[in-house]
C-alpha cells in the first residue's frame, strides 16, 4: 500500500524525470538537425570543385581569357560559398537557440 507520503515523493520523481527525458530528446533532435543542416556542406565542396575544374578547362582551351573566366570563377566560388555559410548558419541556429 502507498501512503501519502510515499504518493507524494512517486509523484515528484516522476515528474522530474518526465522532465529530464524531455530535455535529453529534446538535445538529440538538436543534434540530429543539426548535423542533418550541414548536408548542404558536401555539395557545396562539390560545386567549388566543378567551378574551378570548369576554369582549368577553359583556360586550357583559351588562354587569352584567362582574367576574365578567373572572374567568373571567383564569382561562382563566392556564390556557392555563401550556401556553405547558410547551412552552417542554419546549424548553429538549430544547436544554440532551440
């Protein structure tokens, strides 16, 4: 049998530990999101590594346009750099005000 004070300490434990299951799935999914936002990363490597490979290329092809196709470049680079940043942005969001 459960006297009152016993029901009374059941139910301030569980509570608390409603409370600290709470909040540990609530870091998981921090986590996960988290590391789910910085997918983007890998194609981001991926698109700087086409941009300048499509450079080599066309300076290989066409020297004379060297200053402008390296214009380009460093356009597409910085371009595709700033979606590095939005995911990394995003990341750090997920982690630091949820």
């Amino acid at each position: 049998m459960v006297d009152s004070s016993n029901l009374s300490l059941l139910i301030f434990f569980s509570y608390f530990f409603c409370l600290f299951f709470f909040s540990m799935i609530l870091q998981a999914a921090k986590l996960i999101g988290a590391g789910l936002s910085t997918i983007a990363l890998a194609g981001v490597g991926a698109g700087i590594g086409t941009v300048f490979s499509a450079l080599i290329t066309s300076v290989a092809r066409n020297p004379h346009l060297m200053k402008q196709l390296f214009g380009y470049a460093i356009l597409g680079f910085a371009l595709t750099e700033a979606i590095a940043l939005f995911a990394l942005m995003m990341a750090f969001l997920i982690l630091f005000t949820f």
